[in-house]
C-alpha cells in the first residue's frame, strides 16, 4: 500500500476528490446522524449505558475548556468536543482497514486552517481589532518581527506535528504488513493487533488530545496578550 497516496481519485470536471476526503464526508454524516439519533433517545432517568458514555465524555470536554479556558469560554465546548470526536475518528480508521486521513499534509492542513480563523477570530472578538493588532508590539515594539513569527511558526508546528505522527505511523503499520506477508499471509490475521493497538488507538488518540489542547490553550493565550 502506498501511505504517501489516496486509495483512489475521482475527477469532476476540474475537482479531483480523492479517497480522503470522501472517507471524511462518511465520518462527518456518522457523527450527525448517529450522535443526532442518539440525543433523541436520551433519558432524564435511568440512562442507558451509552448514554453514560457520551456524558462522560461531554463532562470531559467541559471540564478541559473549563479549566484551561475559564468559564467564560464554556460555550467553546461544543467546537471542542466536535474537533475532538472528528480528528478521533480519523486517527483511529486504521483500526478498521483504512489508512488514517490525517496522514496527508492536505487534510492536516485544513484543521489547521479552522483552529487559526478560531484562535485569532476569538482574540478580535474579545479584545477589538485595535488591541488584536497592538499585540504583536507587546511588551515593546522591538518585538513586532519575533511576535510576527512567532504567528507564523504556530500553525506550522501544529500542523506538520499532527501530519509527521500520523503519516509515520501509517509507514510502519505499512512496513508491518509487508514484513509479516513476506513471511506468511496468515501471519497478517492476527498479529497486526498489537501494533494497530499502539499506532492507531493509542497515538491516535495522543495526537489528539495534543492538537485539541494546543488549540484550546492559545485560544486563552490570545485573548489574554
């Protein structure tokens, strides 16, 4: 398998979709109409066991942006939880067969995209266009070029770290698969979990909780320098 390249490429017209992005369309309506589904049978009294689940994990959320952002930013929850969910469930598609999107540069680049406009778009609204721009000569105009680049390297370490882990893990679950078909096709039935548990869940899971963090932290750094 190629992990530097979609698993196909339909063109329409000038567009090129590729794998990517259609296995990102099929995670997004999974999430509406699942999750959405599933607010629909929740129970004030004697809650199932599902619904326990996914209190838990919105109780998680809220308490990440409660206590790293402050209460003033508890209406954040639902794009935090979002952003969580969905960059979870890409990471961790390698567990059912399918590379991880997050693995190309161009979809790691457009969640980059979104937590910048956030970031910067908050600390306009709270502070003012006025005070946003003043920023970049705290604590004296001398550090206008470092402040300058200091905006520029964020999103670039943001991005290419989430992408690097991610595309690597990939190249080695790769590696993994051709070493074990290079042995023995059956060798590939069972073997493969250990590592998929590690490169998939587990650092799949880590990246997240690192992309989602960083984002929430500068969000409250931003608006507070």
């Amino acid at each position: 398998m190629n992990v530097f390249g979609p698993l196909f490429i339909w063109h329409i017209g000038p567009l090129a979709i590729n794998a990517d992005i259609v296995i990102q369309w099929f995670v997004m309506l999974f999430l509406i109409v699942v999750l959405g589904g599933l607010a629909t049978t929740f129970k004030v009294e004697n809650p199932g066991k599902l619904q326990c689940i996914l209190e838990m994990i919105y109780e998680y959320i809220s308490d990440l942006v409660d206590s790293n952002m402050g209460l003033d930013f508890h209406g954040y929850v639902p794009f935090v939880g979002t952003l969580f969910l969905f960059l979870f469930m890409l990471d961790c598609l390698g567990l059912i067969g399918f590379g991880p999107p997050t693995r190309n540069l161009s979809v790691v680049i457009g969640f980059t995209i979104i937590a910048i406009l956030i970031i910067h778009g908050t600390a306009i609204k709270r502070k003012g266009i006025g005070r946003y721009f003043k920023g970049f000569i705290h604590p004296y105009a001398a550090m206008l070029p470092l402040n300058i680049m200091e905006a520029i390297v964020f999103p670039l370490s943001l991005c290419l770290r989430l992408w690097g882990n991610m595309l690597a893990a990939a190249i080695v679950m790769s590696l993994v698969y051709k070493w074990l078909y290079s042995i023995t096709w059956v060798a590939q039935i069972g073997f493969p979990i250990m590592p998929h548990s590690f490169f998939d869940l587990f650092d799949g899971a880590l990246q997240t909780v690192i992309f989602v963090m960083l984002v929430v932290i500068n969000i409250k750094l931003e608006v507070e320098h």
